[in-house]
C-alpha cells in the first residue's frame, strides 16, 4: 500500500481541540459495523474478537495479531459508521490501546489510519504519531484525534509488521465523529424600549463556540442609522453597541453561532428590539450668567427640534448627580457653579450643555469685639469699610433663660455700629451679626459674641433725708431688694461723679448739707441712683452721740427707737429717772422738755429727725440723734 502524507499541524490541533470539548456539548456517531483483513503471507495474523471495537461497551476491544519483522504483512480493521458525516465539519475519534503496561506516541508508529466514503478512499492517510495522539487513564489508553476534510462513512486501521517495533497486542476499542456543527444561538432581547449598549445571553452557549453578529439600526423615519458586523469570541453574551437616535431605533439583530476549529456554523437567528430617543443637545439662552452671592438664577434649555424633549440637568459633564428636570431651573449656588443640561425622551443624550453660574461677592466685613464684660454704649468699627458699603446688623441679648431682645437695622455708607447697653439684672451674651451690601451684593453674615455685665436694680434706702447737728455723723443704709449679691455704690453725684464708698451701710461726716447717690449693681451699676439729702443743722449744743462728763470721760449715748410707736428705749446702766429731756426738730427748734420717770420715753410728734439731748442729776449731759419713723 502506497501511503502519502500531509502538513497536518494546525488540522490536527484543531481536531485535537475539538475533541477535548465537553462531550454533552457535541453530537457522537459511534461505528456500528466493522470488516477487516490481512495483507501478505502470515498464517497466524489476524483481528481477533473484531465485533468489540463495535458493540455498546466501550471498555470492550478487538486485538491486532500480528508476527514482527515480515515484510509485506498488514492487519486492517475498518470501522463503519451508520450515516455519513458533513464535510469539513465533523471530528473523527479512534480509541486505541496496547497489552504494554505504558504506552508512548513513539509506540504507534507502525500503525496507519485513513477515512473512506464507502469503498471511496478520501487519500487521508495518516501515521499514527504524537501530532494526532493523545494519551489517556495513566498512559495505558489513547486516542486518535482527525479532522477530515472530506465527507466519510467509515475508517480504516492497518497495523504493518515491517514497523511494529515494540508494540504488543495493538488494541481498537471504538470510534467516533462528533459533529463539528453548532446548534443555533438561543439569546433574549430585551422587551420595551432600551437605552445604551445590550448585553443579550446565548441561553445554550457551549464552552468554545463563537458567535458572528450583525446589527442593522433603523431610525423612527425609515433611514439606516447603522450597519454593522463582528463576532464574539467564545462567550455566553453578545454585546451590541448602543447609538443615539433622536427619536428612537428598532435593532435588527441575526446571530449565527460558529465553531471555530471546523468553521462551520449554525442557522441564522433573527431577533429585534428598540432603541428608546435620545433627543439632542440642548440650547440655552446664555453659556454663563452673573448673580451675587444669596441670589438666584432662571436657567433655561431648549431643544429646537422638539418642545417635547426632555432637558436634565445635572452638576458635572459625564455622571455626576441629578439636580432636577424641565427646561426652566432655578438655583441658589454659593460659589461659582458650572450646571450641565442633557437632552432626553426615554434615553439621554450623552452630551451636556454646560452652563456657567458666576456669584459676585464681596468681602467679608471684618470687626473686632470687647474681650471683657462692658457695660456702656459700644461703638463698633468696620476696619475694612469701603465707599458705598452698607450693612445689615443684628444684636441678640441673651440671659440664661434665652433671648431677651433681638435687634436689627441697616447701615448706610456708614461703618460705626453703635450697640447701646440692655438694662438687665444679670450677665447678657450679645451676638452681633453683621453682612455687608454693595452693589446689590450680600457678602457672607460675621457673627461675634461678647459680654455685658449685670446692672442688677435700683437700691433702696432706708431713708431720702437725715438732718444732723453741725459736727455730727450719720450712717445711710440702702439695699438691693432682689439680691443679697448685688454691690450697693455711693456716689457725689446723679450720675459720673466719684465713687465714695462701695457697702450697705455708709457713715458719713458732712460739714455742709450733701447729697448722696446710691445705686446697686455687678459688673455694671444700674443707671438710675436715689439721692439721699443729709441735712447739717447748727444746733444750740453740738450734736453728738458722745458727751464729755466733768472728769473728761467720753460717754456713748444709745438709743433705740420702736418705729411703730415711737417710744424709744435708752441703752444706759445709770437710772436716768429725774433727768430733764430736751427734744429738737431737725431745724433745731425745741419741741418738748420733760423729766424722765425711767429710761424709756415717747415722741409724739411727727415723723423725722429729732436731737435728744439728756441733762442727768448728777450733771452729766448726754446727746444724740435719732430718726423717727411711725
């Protein structure tokens, strides 16, 4: 036999490849029939048990007997197939094996496979070799892998003596074709209108099947958007590019599902869906526009083709969050702000029109506050003020129970903020809120906080008026009703003047009748002050709480008046019955002259300031002052 041999590298991978398929993926066409024979003289050679490389188990085989080193003898088993294949489609598998324990590609070399359509040689021969050999189980089982390229019903093994070698026991357990034919690509389109690009999954994709594609895009109005072709390499999922149609696209797409190592390839698959309108790029009335700073702005798009287009609007180019939908937006942007405007029916257009949001402001005003409590009007500077300012302030007086008044008024072209003091019994926080207005511009709102003091309330003395012998003293007393805590303040004068002395109880020695001012406060003192006039009589005998005895002692005289009767009680271990007492008005005048029967005696007159003045038996003279409150 005259065997010819061919270039079979990329064939023989290809078939190779195709072979190692999952086996569920293709459709198996095992020999079901088998002749076979020898050539040359041996009486010994032969196919024994032929009918196993046919019959249903695989595991079953025929065995090549044959004597080594004859020349001219073959042994040949043709397995026969029930139908024909497809040209250049199908992939042909023999299963061979040895009685050696390992088998090598080298082993096989005296072993020959042709295909046959009938008894028609398809001139295919092949010398079994590692090129078209794979080896299986542990090296004790292969496989001879073919791709033919001509239709065939069967195929022929012949094993020749002359190149056995060390092969023993040759085995031919089956063989098959597989069809090398893809079924049709199973895919889903989506339903309703879509947007952008699809992904359409091959619900019967096999592991290495390609796919060739066409889209034709055919716009609302007839025309052809888009034709366009291309294949998709061993994947589950077609991806079909989306485009931009103003109103819309209807999709048709035909899919064929291919085999990539036969070429061959399935029915077409016709399927289609629609593309939803993008509308366009939208006009504006302006690129940019200006506002100041806490204004606004009326954005307005448009499309020119359609009043029906949707405009979007969002803050950046690509992505980005939408803001909002219509063809008129209002914003409020702080800084300068770029918006961006996108045309749309039930999909976008991919580009947007930018528009540029430009906010003018003006400089911040800039002040200073008192760092300690204050107490008086504050006139408050803005160090940074400019012809044609002007400002909006706001004053806000808080205690600790919340706000107490909240103020607010307009500067114009003037940069002194005059905040005049809230009258409050305790510490007030004051927020003073300044924004500055130029131009029709606001500028940011500065907000500062200092402290005023307590002013605390109004004091209350014991009395408006003392009248007081020439040389005489008398102690003034006043009192904040509201607060033991409160500082009580004596002052020369209704207001200013000079601080005489900070107490409840004030003595004080006038040479000429004086008023004093009393106020109460904490940090600050309560702006009103009551007087209390000290009269200074020139009484008969100096009036004085002490009196001088013959021996040149100093006595202290007390009394104690009962302010709801007007009797008074003399503080004196001496029996003063007997004694004369001698009473004067607070103009010096006497109005009573009595003797004493004890040392408790009655004023019946009225109120005011009265002098006492006591003369006992043994001469000493007592004097004193008092005031009479009924």
């Amino acid at each position: 036999m005259k065997i010819k041999f061919y270039p079979l590298q990329l064939t023989l991978l290809i078939a190779w490849i195709t072979c190692m398929l999952p086996r569920g993926a293709q459709a198996q066409t095992y020999a079901n029939t088998q002749t076979n024979g020898v050539t040359g003289l041996c009486i010994l050679c032969g196919v024994i048990n032929p009918g196993n490389s046919v019959n249903a188990n695989h595991d079953d085989y025929s065995s090549f007997a044959i004597t080594a080193g004859l020349l001219g003898v073959t042994v040949q088993q043709t397995l026969i197939f029930p139908a024909a294949s497809t040209t250049g489609c199908d992939s042909l598998v023999i299963s061979i094996g040895s009685g050696s324990s390992l088998l090598s590609a080298n082993l096989f070399r005296g072993v020959t496979v042709q295909t046959f359509n009938g008894n028609t040689a398809n001139n295919d021969a092949l010398i079994v070799d590692s090129t078209i050999l794979r080896l299986l189980q542990g090296n004790t089982r292969a496989e001879v892998l073919l791709h033919p390229k001509q239709t065939f019903d069967r195929v022929k093994i012949t094993l020749s003596s002359s190149l056995l070698g060390l092969l023993d026991d040759f085995r031919v357990y089956y063989a098959y074709y597989h069809s090398g034919t893809p079924a049709a690509p199973v895919y889903s389109v989506p339903q309703g209108q879509v947007c952008g690009a699809q992904s359409l999954p091959v619900l019967n994709h096999q592991q290495g099947t390609d796919y060739r594609v066409k889209a034709k895009y055919t716009a609302a109005d007839g025309s052809v958007v888009k034709d366009s072709s291309w294949t998709v390499k061993n994947k589950d999922t077609i991806a079909v590019p989306g485009i931009v149609a103003f109103m819309g696209a209807t999709v048709n797409v035909v899919v064929r599902a291919v085999n990539p190592f036969t070429g061959c390839t399935s029915d077409s698959v016709k399927q289609l869906y629609h593309i939803g309108g993008s509308g366009g790029l939208p006009s504006v009335d302006a690129d940019s526009v200006t506002i100041c700073k806490g204004g606004y702005a009326f954005l307005h798009a448009f499309s020119n083709q359609s009043a029906d287009m949707v405009v979007r609007w969002y803050d950046a180019p690509v992505g980005g969050k939408w803001l909002g939908a219509g063809n008129y937006f209002l914003v409020f942007p702080d800084t300068t702000t770029t918006y961006y405007a996108a045309g749309a029916f039930s999909c976008e257009y991919p580009q947007r029109r930018p528009v540029k949001v430009i906010v003018h402001s003006i400089p911040d005003p800039v002040f200073s506050v008192p760092q300690a409590a204050v107490c008086d009007t504050q006139v408050i500077a803005v160090q940074n003020h400019q012809p044609g300012y002007g400002y909006k302030v706001r004053v806000l007086h808080s205690g600790f129970l919340g706000p107490v008044a909240d103020t607010t008024w307009y500067l114009v072209n003037d940069n002194r903020i005059i905040i005049p003091p809230h009258i409050a019994y305790s510490t007030l926080e004051v927020e003073l809120y300044v924004q500055a207005i130029a131009d029709d511009c606001l500028s940011d709102t500065v907000h500062q906080v200092f402290l005023q003091g307590g002013f605390a309330g109004p004091a209350t003395p014991d009395m408006d008026s003392a009248g007081i012998c020439q040389g005489d003293s008398v102690t003034l007393h006043a009192v904040d009703p509201r607060s033991d805590f409160s500082a009580i303040r004596w002052y020369d004068a209704p207001s200013g003047g000079n601080l005489l002395f900070t107490g409840k109880y004030y003595t004080v020695h006038p040479l000429t009748t004086t008023t004093y001012y009393v106020t109460a406060g904490f940090d600050c003192d309560y702006p009103q002050r009551r007087p209390v006039k000290v009269t200074v009589n020139p009484c008969a005998l100096r009036q004085s709480a002490l009196v001088t005895p013959r021996a040149g002692k100093t006595i202290t005289l007390r009394l104690f008046p009962n302010p709801t009767s007007g009797e008074v009680k003399i503080d004196s271990k001496e029996d003063l019955s007997g004694a004369l007492l001698l009473l004067f008005d607070g103009q010096g005048r006497e109005v009573s002259r009595n003797r004493l029967n004890n040392n408790i005696f009655r004023i019946k007159g009225t109120n005011g300031w009265y002098h006492v003045k006591i003369i006992s038996h043994s001469g000493e003279v007592y004097q004193s002052t008092i005031l009479l409150q009924k």
